[in-house]
C-alpha cells in the first residue's frame, strides 16, 4: 500500500457519466429520483439546492432510546463489527429526523483494532490502548489495514445502500492526528502532551506514525466508498489543540495526501475538527471539497478564511438544543443567514450531538432548517 508523499491536494472532479448510474460514478435513478438529486451531494459540489440539506454529527447513539435499547448489553466495538448493528443504528436517525444523509456508525478506533491493537472503548472514558505506542519498534508493528481485516464495513455498508436508496450515506474515519494522539497517551488526554513531544523532538519517529496512519485511514475510507458510501467525513477532532504552524509541519502533509487519494474516487471529501477557527484555511488546504465548521466561529467568517471552491458544513452550537425552542429558531435563523456567504452550506451542529439531547428537538431542528430555506 502506497504511503504519503509530497503530493498536490486533489480538487473534485466530476467524472463523465457512466452506464446504468449517476455522475458521481454511484447508483442510478430510483424512482425517478437519482442520488445526484440529492440536496447534500449537490451542496458539497456547491451546486444549487431546493434546500438546506441536514444532518448531524453523532446523529446516531446515546440521545436515542432505540440506540439505547440495541446497545444494552453489546460493547461498542463489538457493535461496530456487527453488520446488523451497524445497519439499524445508521437507519435510526434517518427515520427519526429525515435527515438528508446519514453517516455510517462506527468508531474512530475500529481500524486501529482491526489491524490487531489491543485496545478497548471504555464507558465514560473513550479509546484506551493497553500499550501506548512511544517508539519506532512499536510504530513499525502497525500494519497496513486490509479489507479482508474489516469484511464487515463491505457488509455493512452494501446493506445500507440498499435501504437508503436515494438517500446519501458519509462513510466515516478519524484523522491521522487524533489516531495518534490515542495511541501515544493510551486514551483521551487534554493536553496531547506525549504526543506534541514526539512531534516536536523526533520528527522522523513521528513521520513514521502519520505515515502508518494515513495509510490505514485510507484504506478504511476506500473500503467503505468501494462498497457504496457517497461521500466521506475524516473526523481529525483533537486536531484544534494544534498551532498553525504545528499543524502546517506535522499534519498538513498527511492529511494532503489522504484527500488527495480519496480525491481519485470521485467522491465528495469533508474534514472536520473541533476548536479550529485558526485552521480553517489549512483544513480547506488540505483538498476538502466541504470544511466542518465548529460553533466557535461564525459562518459568514469562515466563508473568509478558506479558499474559493470550498463549500461550509455547521455550525450550530449542540447546547444550544437545551434551550427553549423560540431561542433555537433564533440562532438557526442566524447560521443559514450567515451560510449565505458560502459557496455552499450543509446545516450540522458545531459538534456531536450531546447524548441528553432531546430528540424531538432535533426532529424539529431539521424540519425548520427544511422550512426557511426551501426554494
């Protein structure tokens, strides 16, 4: 499997249509309807839409009592390797919310244990590896991820198509960043202080990494898009605890070269990390067609910071469901106003869904995001 290099970022580029399906090379008309149809692919490729399209981060998990009920007694992970599990759970929202895409359930991690890593996601913790990886003979033991590692991700993801239909489906993957930040701490950490050391005093031992991981996210993605995803997300999310100049020097080069390979599959690419207002020009460097916005920075002034060409994903502020719904509406009304300044804008929170969350809420939230912008 090829590895990062010093290669350009890749911009999208529609093919020509092929037999029997649509322009992005997916499945064909159904009911008349064909998936290019749709309001969330149109607005990544900044095409005009009949409206806001919406969905949410973290859509699927613990805000929903039918999630709740499904992942009684099922650890995570293993419900992350489950082709059953994971088609309900994605399908959950979808029929709750009409959303107009979904996103495929799974967890940042599952590459990293399905290429052998002893790690485990632990309830009211996260991630946590059993051995942290600090060396170069611990990082030259990951392996390249294989689709015969994750079968079930084909599986899952072909199913999910099916009932979907002309519904898009985001296959789903963490940044290369944030995969190291795990395996260097052994779980969360506030500070990424192991990780930020190994980066600025042995560089080379930190090449290695991002070069392993690049290549494992990679292949995660191209998986789930060869069995039918129509889009992808790489969610690098503790990559806001980053300068610029730190995340231009150790991340910028990776994260390039994975968008720049997604970029031959012919799929719309977004990034997304949190607390990165002072990134959201690199991010958009990186070759995202679409670049995640948190609710940190207004949308109208994100609009300035990343290049021509890129369309803008956000940026709600997920508190902001606790408030009464008059409030909600208000500061809805003000992200699609300031949307307004992009050249393309899907509705989503500045963040994951917050597992208190009222869940009628959000079913309102989407249909009012629907309302104000149809055209």
């Amino acid at each position: 499997m090829s590895r990062p290099g010093p290669i350009g970022s890749g911009r999208f580029a529609p093919r020509l249509p092929r037999s029997g399906r649509d322009r992005l090379g997916r499945r064909g008309t159904i009911n008349g309807v064909t998936l290019q149809d749709s309001p969330f692919l149109r607005a990544c490729q900044r095409l005009p839409v009949s409206h806001t399209p919406v969905w949410f981060m973290r859509q699927a998990g613990r805000s929903l009592p039918e999630y709740r009920r499904v992942r009684a007694d099922v650890p995570m992970l293993e419900a992350c390797a489950r082709p059953d599990m994971i088609v309900e759970i994605t399908m959950q929202p979808v029929r709750r919310y009409e959303v107009d895409a979904a996103i495929y359930f799974s967890d940042i991690v599952v590459p990293l244990k399905a290429i052998g890593v002893d790690l485990d996601i632990k309830s009211g913790v996260g991630p946590v590896v059993a051995e942290p990886i600090r060396d170069l003979d611990a990082i030259k033991r990951l392996r390249d991820l294989e689709p015969d590692d994750i079968p079930f991700v084909t599986e899952a993801v072909g199913e999910l198509v099916g009932e979907l239909a002309d519904r898009p489906l985001i296959g789903f993957a963490g940044g290369p960043f944030t995969l190291a930040s795990y395996l260097i701490e052994g779980g969360p950490s506030k500070n990424h202080e192991h990780t930020k050391a190994m980066m600025y005093g042995e560089p080379d031992v930190w090449a290695e990494l991002m070069q392993r991981l690049s290549a494992i996210t990679l292949e995660f993605l191209r998986v789930q898009v060869a069995a039918g995803a129509s889009a992808v997300q790489l969610f690098d999310s503790w990559v806001g605890a980053l300068s610029p100049e730190d995340y231009r020097a150790g991340v910028l080069p990776y994260t390039k070269w994975i968008f720049a390979k997604l970029g031959e599959l012919n799929v719309p690419r977004i990034h997304f990390g949190v607390g990165t207002g002072e990134l959201l020009g690199l991010l958009g460097e990186a070759g995202a067609d679409v670049v995640g916005v948190d609710w940190r920075v207004p949308l109208d002034r994100a609009a300035q910071r990343v290049q021509a060409g890129t369309a803008l994903q956000g940026n709600l502020d997920p508190a902001t469901l606790f408030a009464p719904w008059e409030v909600v509406a208000e500061r809805t009304r003000d992200v699609l106003s300031r949307a307004r300044a992009a050249e393309g804008h899907i509705f989503n929170l500045g963040h994951g869904v917050l597992p208190t969350t009222d869940p009628d809420k959000l079913a309102r939230l989407t249909d009012f995001v629907h309302q104000e912008t149809a055209r």
